[in-house]
C-alpha cells in the first residue's frame, strides 16, 4: 500500500493542488457567506487526493474500492439531508469518531501486515520509525473515537450531559498517558517487540478517551467538538506516514492546527486555560463550585404581548441567541418576528457568542439555515459596543454568555470570561423556560435580577411565536 520510491512529477503535484483546495477550503469556513465555496474546494481537494492515491497504488480490487465509496457516499449523503441543523453538533461528534476509528484500523491493519505497507526492516522487523508513527496514530485515533463516542451521547441525549466526576481521575489520566508514551517507546525501542505491547496501548487509548470526555459537562462541548476535531487531524496526520501518503500528513496537520488554534480561541472566550481542556474534565470543578446558588430574588415577568409592544417602539433590537434557541428550534419563528420588526422601521442585528451552543458556529449555523441575512449577524467584539445605544436587548436562551457577574464576582467560576454586554441595553428581554437551572458554570445570572430585565418565563420557541402573533 505505500507509494511507490519514486513517485511520477504529477503525483506530487496533483497532491500540491490538493493541499492548496483544502486551504482555500479552511479559508472559506471562516465565513458563512464563504461556507458553501469553502466545502466545494474541499470536496474538490480530497477527491483529487483520493483518485491520486488509488492510481498510484496496487490496491487488491478497484471495484470492490468503488463499491465501499458508493456505499459509505450514499450513507453520507442521506444522513447530510435527513438531520435536522439542531441535531449537527452530535453529527459531527459521530464523524470525529470515524476518522478516528480508521486511524486505529490502518495501525491495526500496518500491524499485522507490515509487507504490504513497505514498513519491514531487512532482519523482518517493522521499522523504528514506523513502530512511532503507528503508536502515535493508533494511539491519537483511539482517543478521538472514544472521546467523540462519549460526545455525541451527550449532545444526542442519551447519556447525562451532567459531569460525571471520577474519583482520583486527573492522576489516572496522568498515569494512563504515561503509561501510553512508556510503551511506545518500549515498543519502538525494542530489537524484538511483543505483540501485546501494540495491543495494550490501543486499549489504554480507548480508555483515556472516555477518561477525558465523561467529566466534561454537555453545556463545555463547543470546546471539546473543537479539540476532538484537532486529534482526529493528528491522528490523520501520523496515519499519513505509515501510509508515506502526503496528501494524508497535509491534511491533518492543517486539520489539527487548525482545530488546536480554534479550541485555544474557544478556552480563551470560556475563561479556561488550554491544558486543562486537554488534560479533560475541565468543567467538572467550576460546575460544582458554582452549583446549588438559586436564588429567591424579586424579578419582573412580562407577556409576548409586552415583549412585542417594547420591541415594536425601538429605534434597534439586538438578538443574543444560545443553546435554549437551538433546543427549542426557533430560528425560524425568530427570523420571522425579526422580518415583522424590520418592516416597522426596527433595526435589527443578531449578536453571536463564540462559545453560545454546543460546537463552534452553532448559531451561526442555525441562523443560515433560517436564512436570516449574513451582514446582519456580528460576533462578540464586533457588537459589544452597540448594547449601550441599543433600546431592546433580546436573549433566547443564552445563559453564562450573558452573565454580568463575569465581570464583577471575583469567586465566580465564569469570572473574567469575556460576556456580551446586553445589560447595558435600555431594556432586556430574557427568554428561559424557569427561572430554576443555570448555565454550564452552574451559577444564578445576575442579568435576570436587574432593574431593566423582563423575564419571558416559556418555551422559546412558543414565546416568539406568540410574539410574533401580537406583533401581527
């Protein structure tokens, strides 16, 4: 399977091409108006990657080759039209998974067939090198498939979005780590290596994905989609040289990097330091020190027939959308109440955490789907400043994002996070379904008590579409 010694000039050159779509295609990504030209490049990419390595490799059936990318093509593409935009965090939380799955399967298969591979040394032994390269990647990708396992059951419901906290887990994650580096280099070190040390280091990976994931509380996963992203890259990356494959290596460092670029962003807007994100369990502590604050302060509850009057005098509304928005899927009904505002003369602008949601972009996302209009969407440090001459602040179910007390309460866990500013605006309408339940940090947002916040106690979904009814 590994390419041959030399290499036709075109092969390089084609793999060049590829590397240069799936740049172009990360550049696209920064952007929703640039998302759709960005996936086109990237799809452009890899299929020139794919049709390069099959032509230059003696594979054992090209048809049975073709019959494996219809089946896995017609997967994807029914799952790509069947799921609903609330449900794509835990999309692609199963696709991490899968990347890292193949990464094991590779290793696995470099493993127990090292000939075909071209990774035997001349006394039969597989190469020091490659022994490093398939222990990192074997080990990269098991924990990309267990801790992307973990996510999606999260996100998808089926397993408590609640911290799981184990006890003594940080030093047995220290220790399962070391053990993992320890046993490949023994293995790579090794003149006549044991089988059971490639064994038991996949199953310590696999492990150390649960160990990592199962702490973290369902409302951190922008960040852990983030990081998951960046160890399937890696995972990729050193699948690529076992496989002497350049487009593989290429792609995932530009996947990785740029996963480990986007997660270091993401801790800095969530107030978390980097290597604790990577050690795991990173939200487990802040959720616990902050829990148990309810808090039985007077607030002013108000109707979808007040919410609708305030909003229909402003001059600008300004809309912060969060998780609650997504669980309810009231994008729509949102982008609707934003169309009837807009034709009484309303400004109107969405205002966008980089955490608000479950992966990063999410709202992002969701907004498109519901085709409310890119320039009118504008990111945390684009829109902060506009909340002071702002007449209506409109939140639908972002919590912690919002919270002053971030900026004020030294002992809070989400102290120093950086928050929209919505409590400078004249007025702030807050949508939640209770006033019980707090954000991922577990903590009562302050914003809910203020003298110029109503409380729109509902549904979200239900609350705007009664909005918009009396707006009507």
């Amino acid at each position: 399977m590994h390419e041959a010694a030399a290499a036709p000039s075109w092969v390089s050159l084609a793999y060049l091409i590829a590397g240069i779509c799936f740049i172009i295609a990360l550049r696209g990504l920064s952007s929703p108006e640039s998302a759709r030209r960005g996936n086109r490049f990237g799809m452009a990419g890899m299929g020139i990657a794919v049709a390069t390595t099959l032509l230059i490799h003696d594979v054992a059936s090209l048809p049975e080759i073709a019959i494996a990318i219809a089946i896995g093509g017609a997967i994807g593409f029914v799952t790509a039209r069947r799921i609903a935009m609330t449900a794509m965090p835990q999309l692609v939380a199963a696709f991490h998974s899968l990347v890292g799955l193949a990464a094991v399967l590779v290793a696995a298969a470099a493993f127990l067939n090292p000939q075909a591979f071209g990774i035997l040394s001349a006394d039969g032994e597989i190469l020091n090198v490659s022994r490093v390269e398939m222990g990192l990647g074997v080990a990269i990708g098991a924990i990309t498939f267990s801790g992307s396992v973990i996510a999606f059951l999260k996100l998808n419901g089926n397993m408590s979005g609640k911290p799981i906290l184990l006890p003594l887990r940080h030093l047995i994650n220290l220790g399962t780590v070391i053990a993992i580096i320890g046993l490949i280099g023994w293995w790579a070190a090794d003149t006549s290596p044991e089988p059971w040390l490639f064994w038991t280091v996949t199953g310590l990976a696999f492990l150390i994905g649960f160990f990592l994931i199962i702490p973290i509380g369902g409302a951190d996963m922008p960040v852990v989609v983030s990081m998951l992203n960046s160890y399937s890259g890696w995972a990729a990356a050193a699948m690529g040289f076992t496989l002497g494959n350049t487009a593989m290596i290429v792609t995932g460092a530009l996947v990785g990097s740029s996963g480990a670029i986007l997660s270091y962003i993401m801790c800095r807007a969530m107030n978390r330091s980097f290597i604790s994100v990577i050690a795991g369990g990173f939200g487990g502590d802040a959720a616990i020190a902050g829990a148990g604050s309810a808090d039985d302060r007077p607030f002013k509850r108000g109707s979808a027939e007040d919410a609708a009057f305030l909003m229909k005098q402003a001059d600008q509304v300004i809309i912060v959308p969060g998780y609650g928005m997504a669980v309810a899927q009231a994008q729509h009904a949102l982008r609707e109440m934003a169309e009837l505002l807009k034709a009484e003369g309303v400004t109107v602008k969405y205002a966008i955490h980089p955490v608000a949601g479950r992966m990063p972009g999410h709202m992002n996302v969701l907004l498109a789907e519901a085709n409310v209009p890119y320039d009118e969407v504008y990111e945390l440090e684009d829109i902060n400043s506009e909340f002071a001459r702002t007449d209506v602040a409109f939140v639908i179910g972002a919590n912690d994002v919002t919270n002053p007390s971030a900026k004020t309460d030294k002992s809070s866990p989400i102290y120093g996070m950086p928050v929209l500013d919505v409590e400078k605006a004249k007025t702030v309408l807050f949508i939640k379904r209770s006033m019980g339940g707090a954000g991922y940090a577990g903590v009562e947002n302050e914003l809910f008590f203020r003298d110029n916040t109503m409380m729109l106690l509902a549904d979200a979904k239900k609350m705007v579409e009664e909005i918009v009814k009396s707006l009507n």
